[in-house]
C-alpha cells in the first residue's frame, strides 16, 4: 500500500477491507450467486426514460471526511 495517502483515505481503506471480511464471512459466494439468480431484474436507467433527460446525483451513507 502506499504510504503517501491521507489519514482518511487510510481509515476508509481500513474499514472497507474490514466490510468485505464480514460479509464474505456472513455469505458464501455461491448463495450470493443464488440470490442474484432470484432478484428482480434491474431496469437501466437509459432504457426507461428517454434519450433527453439527464441524471446527476450522488447516494452515500454519510461523507468520508466527517470521520469522528
């Protein structure tokens, strides 16, 4: 890893690879397969609204640099 990067990136790193230990550890692959198998399909955003409308947005959780 590099060593030039921020305390926050760090700490998001961190709890990150922390996140993805704990889900592989509540779920295997294969019943992860199984239930991408079984969810509604995902309708794409092109092909439900026409050619002129345009989307600019963000969803987060909360912000990274309001770390405690």
């Amino acid at each position: 890893m590099k060593t030039n990067i921020s305390a926050t990136l760090s700490g998001i790193l961190a709890d990150t690879r922390t996140e993805i230990a704990r889900d592989k550890a509540r779920q295997s692959a294969s019943e992860t397969k199984a239930r991408m198998r079984d969810a509604i399909p995902v309708i794409s955003f092109q092909s439900r609204y026409p050619p002129v409308t345009a989307l600019i947005a963000e969803l987060k959780e909360k912000s990274p640099s309001a770390r405690p």
